[in-house]
C-alpha cells in the first residue's frame, strides 16, 4: 500500500520493472490521458479516486460554455467559456468543484 503520490521510478521498483521504466512511464502517461491517474507538479502519479477531482466527458455548448458528465453520474459540473478553451467536446478530463455560479450550478475547473 501506498500513502500519496508515487514517481514512476518508486512504482517500478513496486513492481519490479525498474528495467522497463521507459514502458512503464508511457503507460502512466496515457493512463493521465485517460484520466484513470493525476499527474502532480512534482511527477507523482495517484488514482483519481484518492483525488478531489471529478473524471468525465466534456459538453460543449455552441454558446461558449460547457459541462463535465462526471463518470460516477450525478450533476453535470457547469464549465465557463474561459474553461472550454483548454477542452473539446467529447474530451475525456479531470476537473475540480471551484464554486457554485449564480444559477445555483456546481461551478469546475479543469
């Protein structure tokens, strides 16, 4: 058991695959593309499930806005224009709850 983040060198010594680091770096990176693992500013890769953040499907709005569909269902979280710009409609992405706007909407983050 691991407690936080782990680097992709403290996972392949876990696993034993300390000589296919180059492998297992590209597995953690499409993993972080497919938003299963969060990547932290210091290279340490945990589950999205021990994270705050919310996994989903973008949905984009002709008007500029969009929503997250998060994967564990419930309410879509409302996404402002200035957060669609770093999305596409249909994108996978991970995003955080930064407010409620003024309709009473969970507000995110990606």
């Amino acid at each position: 058991a691991c407690d936080g983040p782990q680097t992709a060198e403290e996972i392949a010594e876990q696993l034993n695959l300390s000589d296919r680091i180059d492998a297992l770096g590209k597995r953690l990176a499409a993993m972080v593309r497919e938003a299963q693992l969060v990547q932290n500013r210091r290279g340490g890769y945990a589950p999205v499930q021990q994270t705050s953040l919310i996994a989903g499907v973008v949905i984009a709005n002709p008007e500029g806005f969009g929503f997250l569909k998060p994967d564990e269902g419930g309410d879509d979280l409302f996404l402002p224009p200035y957060e669609m710009r770093k999305v596409m409609h249909g994108d996978r992405a991970l995003a955080n709850v930064t407010g409620i706007d003024r309709r009473g909407r969970r507000e995110g983050a990606i």
